[in-house]
C-alpha cells in the first residue's frame, strides 16, 4: 500500500512559480502552465496580482514574456509568500 501512495504522490519540488501582475493574465498561455484559465487564478487579497505554476526549469514562453513578472519561486518559497497578508 505505501507503494501505491509513493506512486501517486506529487513531487512538489519540481514545480515553479511567478507572481505577476492580474493585468497581463490574459498575455498567458494556459496550455503551458498549470492552471486552467484566468478564472482558476488565485489572487492576492488587494486582488492585483496572481502568480502561475509549471513543471521543470523551463520557463514557459508566455511567463517569461510577461513584463510584471517576479521569480521563478520554488515551491518552499511559495508557500512562504503564500502565507503573508498579502495573500492570506
């Protein structure tokens, strides 16, 4: 049974992260990152800004032609950022 869970369990390490500015959500391509569209962004309480999420240490076109963007973050990083006023 431990096998099963270790198959399934993520890898959250391998994952990236950059925050950006909620008025160049619609410059992002979401076939490349892992939300699905604008409307499963999360964002800051002040609602000005989101951030996206992607496998591997490529980062995706559309990410790194946005002109707000800060990071890449890891995933140790994010949760970080996640849990300032901020964000939560």
């Amino acid at each position: 049974m431990l096998n099963d869970i270790t198959k399934t369990s993520v890898d959250f390490t391998k994952r990236n992260f950059m925050i950006l500015d909620v008025s160049e959500i619609s410059s992002l391509d979401f076939n490349d990152i892992m939300e699905t569209s604008p409307e499963s962004l999360r964002k800051s309480i002040n609602e000005t800004k989101t951030f996206v999420k992607w496998e591997g240490e490529k980062i995706p076109n559309s990410v790194n032609n946005l002109t707000t963007k800060v990071g890449p973050y890891s995933y140790d990083d994010m949760i970080k950022i996640l849990s300032t006023r901020e964000w939560s």
